[in-house]
C-alpha cells in the first residue's frame, strides 16, 4: 500500500538552475539578441555622432569664425577641423546672429518635432517613462538641424542635450525597426542616449553610467547597464576612429 506522499517524495528534485530557467525564461533568451541590437544602436550613434559634430564645427568656422571673427571656447581635442586664419573682431555681429540662428531653429522644431525643443534630457526621460520608449523617427535629424543652428549661430547651450536626444531617438529607431518588445525597446533608447554622449565627449564608461542613472531620481536603471556600456564602447570607437 502506497502512501499519498510516497510518489512526491521518489520524484527527483529539479536543480536550481533550471527552477531559475522555468520560472524566468524571457531573461535568458533575450539577452544575447539584446546586446547584439545595442551594439547596432551604438554603430548608428557613432557615425550619427561624427556627421553632427563635423557639421556643427563647420557652421561655427563658417559663420563665427570666419564671419564674425570670435572663435569659440573649446575643450581641448574638440576642434575636428583644421585652423584658418581668423578675420578682424566684429562684434556687433553677434547681436543679430544668435537670435538669427535660434529664429530658424525654432521654426524647423516647431514645425516638424516639438518635442526637441528644449535641451533634449527632459524629452528622453519623458519617452522612457510616459511611451514606452517610443520617440518618432524624424526627431533625431530634426534635434540634429535644430542644435547647429543654435550653437552654430553663437546661442548660448552645450551639446550634452541635443547628443542625449539624437543618441536616444537613434535606439528607439533601430528598436522600432528590429520590431522588439517595449522593454527591450526601452533598453535600446537608454543604449543609444549613452551611445550618443559616449561618442561625441569620448567618455564611454561616463555616458553609459549617466545614461542609466538620469532616468530616476533615487534609483538606476540596472536593466539596461550592461547594454548601455556596450553600445557606448561602440559609437565611442567608431568616433574616434575618425576624429582620434
């Protein structure tokens, strides 16, 4: 005769690791395709990165340098075109040309994509939180035209914010495109806001941190450290691999 707890009792126990395996199996099968589309996300960030800092180096010799005669400040290793020589000082230029510049790059943005207006954080936290990572496709170039008019012209800003938002909208084009679940797509925007900021300040390890820890006040995104790390290494070396 047979006790109701014999059979259960004879039954082998399952290991751990496949207990762990049964009850979460999405972790494991999509962490490998995961990294594999940060790594595209930070190719994309990385020539995006070039073609925008080259672009805006330009607008400013053209315009401030070799119109103007104010060469502006800059870090040292930012300059990614070579020196020319720079005319006599014209300052009264530079009452007219920055509200010029942020006359045009208001009109494009608002236009085309008002959510780049602004300094581009604010924009991508938004997405991260309020759309599911979603961000549409026209903003990167939009953020993108709309900053070198801007800084361009001689308007007071930086480049960390236009960098977050094109890095950002980058990953949740290439998520959108890989047709990926919203979290991995979420994952895939903070890669790419990483990516963004990895390659155009060459501080690969800096951005991928600051890209996970921006979107929560007490709190970082853990999801998302090791494919932000991965894809910021990425756009960091294709950057330098034309600029040094």
């Amino acid at each position: 005769m047979k006790l109701p707890g014999m059979a259960a009792a004879r039954r082998p126990k399952m290991p751990s690791f496949q207990r762990l395996r049964g009850s979460n199996p999405l972790e494991l099968q999509i962490v490998g395709r995961t990294l594999w589309h940060a790594a595209l996300v930070g190719l994309a960030a990385g020539f995006v990165g070039t073609v925008f800092v080259a672009a805006l180096d330009l607008v400013q010799r053209v315009v401030l340098e070799n119109g103007v005669g104010y060469i502006p400040l800059r870090a040292a290793g930012e300059e990614v075109l070579p020196s020319a020589d720079v005319p006599a000082f014209r300052w009264w230029l530079l009452l007219f040309l920055p509200a010029l510049g942020a006359l045009v790059s208001g009109l494009v943005s608002g236009r085309l994509a008002p959510e780049t207006q602004g300094g581009g954080a604010d924009a991508i936290i938004r997405a991260f939180h309020e759309q599911g990572g979603l961000v549409r496709r026209r903003v990167a170039w939009v953020k993108a035209v709309a900053s070198i008019f801007t800084l361009g012209f001689g308007g007071s800003g930086g480049r960390e914010g236009p960098t977050m938002q094109i890095g950002g909208a980058l990953g949740s084009l290439c998520a959108q495109w890989l047709r990926v679940s919203e979290r991995e797509r979420r994952v895939l925007l903070v890669a790419g806001t990483g990516a963004g900021m990895a390659a155009v300040f060459r501080t690969p390890l800096g951005a991928a941190l600051l890209a996970v820890e921006i979107l929560h006040r007490d709190d970082f995104e853990s999801d998302a450290l090791v494919p932000a790390v991965l894809a910021s290494v990425v756009g960091y070396s294709v950057f330098i691999s034309f600029f040094g």
